[in-house]
C-alpha cells in the first residue's frame, strides 16, 4: 500500500504503521501493535495517544489491560477538513500581521545589501520580487539571458512569468546582441514588452528594478546574485539607458 498519501496530510511514518496495524489486527493489545509494526514500546504509546488525539483511535480497558482499536478510515476526511479549516484560520492570522512583519523588516532593512538565491524556486523567489516591487505602469530593464533562452524549460517559465507581468500592468525593456534576435521570437507579441539589439557586446542576465541589480545564470545549477543599493542600480540603470540609445529594434 502506497502510505505516501497519509504522510503528505502530517502522519510520521510511526503513525503510519500504528495506524494500518490497528487496523489489520483490529480490537489489540499494545504488545501485539510491537509487534506487528516493528516499533518500540515507548514509541507505540506517545503514537497511540496522538491517534487518539487526532480521533483515529480509540481504547477500552478489560480487566485492568487497555485495548486499542482503529476508528473508521472515514474518520481520515474529517481529520483532513479540520486541518483545512485550521490553515485557512492560520492563513487569516499570518495576512493579518502581514503589513506589521514587513514594516519591521523595512524599518531595519540596510541601504545596501546582498543575497544569493539557488535553484529554480530560488530564482522564481526573485521574479516574484521584481512583480511585488514595481506598481502598475511601472517598468524595469533587462539585459538578454543569451543562449539560455534555447532552453525549453526556461522559455515556459517566461512565458508563464510575462503573463503575471502583463496582468499587473507591468513594463520591460530587453537589450540583447544582435545575434540573438532568433531567440526573442516567442516574446515578440508579449504586451509590454519592448526590446533593441546592440550590435556589441552586452552583459547578460542583468535585471534593474527599483533599487536592485539581480544577475541571473543558469548553468548547472540556477543562481541568482541580487544587490540592493540605490547608488550601484542608478549607474546600471544610466548604463542601460545610454546603450538603449544606440541599439536598434
């Protein structure tokens, strides 16, 4: 049996195997759940009670001698749906003192700073910021992620990511060298989206967006190196205006 299911909804692998030996030896004794699950006594009785706590098993006492014995399966959904209804209530909470956790962090936040951001939920982490810094009519500067465009899997993830973009109204401007004009074919059409070629060469990978330079490269591993500071995004962004100037649609 594929027990993947239940350990996905919060059960520890012990719980798990309490859990199907109660209900395969059905009215038991703790000995024989030892026995049957492989786990150790000690073990078996702080897992029992938190069965019991989550209301999928129950006891009854015969001559001094507890006898365990597992709820219904069903009692598995109701189990789930009070999660759910506990997370939504929890989700409230954390919305609510949202504003208050990011003004701390605002309030103490250094003028200058760095990070580095590994791996793809990594690299979505910073997209994402690029999205939640900028208001609607707003837009930032991009210089091309060169041959890494070839790749399927980060073409899709554009696409996907151009449309949150186009949703909240949000302008880009792309230089790339001229040699990569085949690549932007699938951006073209994009609302929003502008881009020129230079014929020289041209850094890659570089965002500017408010007060952030986020450098972006996908070899090996996706990595993203983003700085913060007001004076270094202001010279990359007058750098990126004066080659806008020259470069061609």
């Amino acid at each position: 049996m594929d027990t993947k299911a239940l350990e996905a909804v919060g059960f520890t692998k012990g719980e798990v195997k309490v859990y199907l030996s109660l209900l395969k030896l059905g009215e038991t004794t703790t000995g024989r759940i030892i026995e049957k699950s492989k786990i150790t006594g000690s073990k078996v009785y702080e897992i029992l009670n938190k069965l019991i706590e989550k209301g999928l098993a129950s006891y009854i006492i015969k001559e001094k001698t507890k006898y365990f014995q597992a709820t219904s399966p069903r009692r598995l959904l109701d189990y789930v749906n009070k999660k759910q209804e506990e997370f939504i209530d929890e989700k409230k909470e954390i919305e609510h003192i949202l504003p208050e956790l990011e003004l701390i962090q605002k309030t103490k936040q250094k003028i200058q700073s760095s990070q580095i951001f590994e791996g793809y939920e990594g690299v979505k982490t910073v997209f994402s910021l690029i999205l939640d810094s900028l208001k609607p009519s707003e837009e930032y500067y991009a210089f091309s992620l060169g041959e890494e465009l070839r790749n399927e899997n980060i073409m899709l993830f554009l696409q996907n990511y151009h449309i949150k973009r186009i949703a909240k109204r949000i302008k880009v401007k792309i230089i790339a060298n001229l040699s990569e004009k085949s690549l932007f074919k699938g951006l073209y059409r994009l609302k929003g989206l502008e881009v020129r070629y230079y014929k020289d060469s041209v850094p890659l990978g570089v965002f500017i967006f408010k007060d952030y330079i986020a450098t972006f490269t996908f070899k090996e591993k996706p990595t993203c190196f983003l700085i913060k500071s007001e004076q270094i995004s202001n010279s990359y962004k007058n750098f990126f205006e004066s080659l806008w100037k020259l470069a061609k649609r």
